[in-house]
C-alpha cells in the first residue's frame, strides 16, 4: 500500500509546464514540415489522390470511421482532412486551444495515414502517439499564445500536472528498448559480424548517398556503431529507473541522461544525414525535452541563452 | 492529501503503461530470403554449439516455438485493448532494423528515344533524376519497398502506368521502361566502392499505343 501511496503521490505531482511546452513545439513542428514536405513533394497527391486528379491509384480506399462518415475517401475529403490536419498542427505549434486540436490532428493524421498502408513508417506512429499525449497533457500552459493571452507575456511559472511527461519517457522507453531486443540478428552482436550499420547505410532504398564510395575507412566505427546501438536502446530502462529512483527520495551514483542523450542526439543525427527515413530522428528527438524537468531545463538552457528565456513571471 | 481522484487517474495511467509495454513488444517475422542467417538459425547454431541441442535447426525450432507461444500471450492480453490501442495511436512493435539484410534493389526509369536505345530518366543514386523530388520522398520510398511483396504488385502496376502516362507526354520517348535492379551489398574485403548489381526484377515496358 506504501508503494502504491508513493505513486500515486508521484502521479499527482505538478511542476513548471516548459519540458511539456517544448515537447508540444518540437512535435508539433515536425508534424507541420511532415505534412508540408508530402505535399510539396507530390507524394500527398500522388498517393492520397484518385487517379482522374493526379494520384496514382484507380481507387483510394479506408477503413477509418472519418472518411465513412464523409462518404469515403475522395480526392476532396482528403484534400480536406488533410488541411484540417495542417491548421490543427500549426494550432498545437502556437498553442492555442491545444488539447482540442490536438485531438483533430491525431484523428485527421490517423484518418490519411490509413489511405496508403505502409506510405510511411514507425514514425507515423510516434506521431500519433505523441499527439494523444498532447490531448492529455496541459502543454501549452507557457511559450504559447493561450499563456500569451493568459497573462500577457510568452512565458509563464504555472504548474500543470506532470505525469504526461512521465507517460512520454515511458514511450520512448519502450520505443528504444524493444527496437534493441529486436536486434538479435548476429549482425548486431559481439561475436557476429557486427555489419548491420554497414548493411543499413549501403541499402538504396534507405540511403541519402551512394556511401559505398566512402565507407571503406569508416567499416570498424560501423562495426563500434552496431553493437554500441544495440546496447544502447536495450539499456535505456536505465534512465527511468535512475528517475523512478532518485524521485523516490534515493541516492544514484550517477545520471545516466547525458550519455544517454548524446549517444541518441549522435545516433539519430547520423541517421537523419545519412539515410532517408523521414521524420523519424526529429520526431523521437522530440521526446528528449521531456527526460528534463522544467527547473534542471532551466539550469541548462540557461547555460547557453539568457536568463529567464524560459521563464516568465509566477501566475 | 490523496483524493480518490488522484488513486483513480494513477489507476488509469498504470493501466495505460502496462497496456502499451506489452502490446509493443516487437512481432517477430521470420524472413529467410534476406540473404543473412534469420537471428533464429543464428542462435540454433550457438545453442548447438553450446550442447544444449541435436543441431542448429532443433535451436532455431525450439526458440520459434517459445517465441510463438510468447507472441500467443500478447495478443490474448492485448486483445480487449485494440480499440483503445487504435484510438490513441499506440501499440506498435518496434523492431527499427532487427532483420539486417544485404539485398536490395534501385529503382530505374528509362525512355525509348527514336533511336532506339534506352535513356535513362531516374535511377535511383544517380543525378538521373526526373520525378526525384516524388520519388526520393521517404513516404514513396517505403511504398517502393513493399513491391517485393506479391500482396502489394497491383500497386506497383498502378505506379507504373502513372510514370509511363507521364514519362510518355514528352514526345522524345516511344516506350517507358520501368525496373528494379537488384544489388547485393558486398562484405566490406570485396566492396570496391560498389554494390554488386543481381537480377533486374518486375521489368514493365509501356509503348504509347499501350496507354488508353
């Protein structure tokens, strides 16, 4: 009973809104340049559209209840469902009415996602998983026009529930440690070949470059690169664990968050650069802003820009 | 002081934890045409290796069968979940690169000028690239990927007609061809700065009296 009074106690806790405000920009931003990258692209209208209007199959079809309710998928219910989306996101981005569109943009995403299976990735998901945090979640209580209009400045010291902060460390958690117990190929380990960067870099239909012409030098730090990956995503529980630990009133030895994050930042930087995989880096880097509360954020980003960028007056 | 409230919402969210954690446990499809050993047959042979099995392929048996009954427990657990797991948009298995492979195949377009010889449009990788801005976007590209797949080639056929209709607008060309070429990529000791080009796979020719 003791322990599960600790939690709820920690569940209840409130804190300065600025990691989840800043969850709710970087989501929301890399959801915005998605959508406008697909469209200036033609991908929008070449998968999403019928074919008398641009698109490249004879019929679109979905499952999903939005496009039922519309009469089904056209090319302009889709148009359609796909501005809402657009103005919904950008709505999240200045944050103004956010959990409401919030909701839109996860229902509307969800909605053109379901047009095309398998136009698109793992990050589609995280996309929308993310955005039912930002239904849940008090995000724009500062750095967004509601706390502008609130109090008249952009940032604000008001407190909002923490533990959709808490949910969201929890899923890049899960993301990181179950994509690295999926890595039982041997060419991720130690006593196999250790190639799986190697492979995923030259693969063409990943790969930004022909990096066949260049990797020769590189092939040992590839070989470092897959098993440090696969040890990586595998122990990444480690950071929760400190967090759950050290909120329990506990001493540990160490923080493990910068070489966590710095692996992860170099990680997914490399990956971002070097193949084409979408959103996916931004969008789970995203979810570093929420490894730190509002206070040790302050203490970093105040190491760099000036003071008080971050924070605004007590409301 | 804790109100009921506070017991009920952290109910929720320990549900909501538990729920995502099991159904994200990654699915485990075997693939045995990646070119590479499938992680099972790998482990069958260090089971074997170890003594605790016959042979490799009794290891990768045994660990397939754990794994299927494993699989069996999610998805009772899960099933209750699915709308709620579809409503909020989670529930995927994450398995990003857990199949490493070393096949592949790039995307070629070329057109038949009047002399009768093929001019290349697109190829992937190259600085043939017309349509590039559609064709490299990452949304495209895992839709080319699932082309392998049989379930999927009635969309390809589809995106060859639209290149075709399109490529074939500009009067230079009488015949679009549209293919993959095949590419293994070679263990570092014999890459020489290429992949090696296999089979050309699912070839289309579109003449312009082909169209309607």
């Amino acid at each position: 009973m003791k322990a599960w009074n600790t939690l709820v106690t920690a569940l209840a806790y409130r804190e300065k809104g600025t990691s989840l405000a800043l969850f709710r920009i970087f989501i929301s931003l890399t959801i915005c340049g998605e959508l406008l990258t697909t469209w200036w692209s033609g991908a929008a209208s070449f998968l999403w559209h019928l074919q008398a209007d641009g698109g490249f199959k004879e019929v679109i079809s979905s499952s999903h209840w939005l496009f039922s309710m519309l009469g089904g998928a056209t090319t302009s219910t889709v148009d359609g469902v796909f501005s809402v989306a657009l103005v919904a996101s950008m709505m999240v981005l200045v944050g103004l009415g956010t959990q409401g569109f919030a909701f839109i943009s996860l229902v509307t995403l969800q909605a053109l996602f379901s047009l095309q299976l398998g136009s698109g990735g793992g990050h589609a998901r995280v996309m929308t998983l993310a955005l039912f945090g930002l239904v849940l979640a008090a995000s724009d209580a500062t750095l967004s026009l509601t706390c502008r209009l609130r109090t008249g400045q952009w940032t604000s010291d008001r407190h909002v529930p923490a533990w959709p902060r808490y949910v969201g460390i929890w899923q890049l958690t899960v993301i990181y440690v179950f994509s690295g117990s999926a890595k039982t190929s041997p060419h991720w380990l130690p006593f196999g070949e250790m190639d799986a960067v190697y492979n995923v870099l030259l693969t063409p239909v990943w790969s930004r470059g022909s990096w066949e012409l260049y990797i020769e030098p590189f092939y040992r730090l590839t070989q470092l690169s897959s098993v440090v990956t696969m040890v990586w995503e595998l122990t990444w529980f480690v950071v929760p664990l400190m967090l759950l630990w050290r909120a329990s009133g506990r001493r540990w030895a160490f923080d493990p968050r910068p070489l966590y994050l710095g692996l992860g930042l170099v990680m997914h930087l490399v990956l971002w650069v070097a193949t084409n995989l979408g959103p996916f880096s931004p969008i789970t880097l995203s979810f570093y802003v929420l490894l730190y509360g509002p206070e040790e954020m302050r203490e970093v980003v105040g190491r760099f820009a000036p003071a008080g960028c971050l924070g605004g007056r007590e409301t | 002081m804790l109100n009921p409230w506070d017991h009920f919402r952290a109910a929720l969210i320990v549900l909501h934890i538990v729920v995502l954690s099991v159904a994200c446990l990654p699915p485990y499809a075997p693939n045995t045409k990646l070119g590479v050993l499938a992680p099972e047959q790998a482990w069958g042979l260090l089971m074997a290796d170890a003594g605790l099995v016959q042979s490799g392929v009794e290891g990768a048996d045994q660990l397939l069968a754990v794994w299927k009954g494993f699989a069996t427990f999610r998805d009772t657990v899960v099933q209750p979940f699915r709308p709620y797991l579809r409503v909020a948009g989670i529930g995927q298995g994450w398995k990003m690169f857990g199949n490493s492979k070393n096949t592949s195949a790039r995307l070629e377009i070329h057109g038949l000028d009047a002399g009768g010889a093929w001019q290349p449009l697109y190829v992937e990788q190259t600085t043939h690239q017309w349509h590039g801005r559609l064709l490299n976007h990452s949304r495209i590209r895992s839709q080319r990927s699932l082309f392998a797949n049989k379930k999927f080639r009635r969309r390809y056929t589809d995106m060859v007609h639209w290149l075709a209709k399109d490529g074939l607008q500009d009067d230079r060309w009488s015949a679009i061809r549209i293919r993959y070429q095949g590419v293994r990529i070679p263990k570092i000791d014999r890459l020489e700065g290429a992949l090696i080009a296999t089979k050309i796979y699912w070839e289309r020719v579109i003449a312009r009296e082909d169209l309607p």
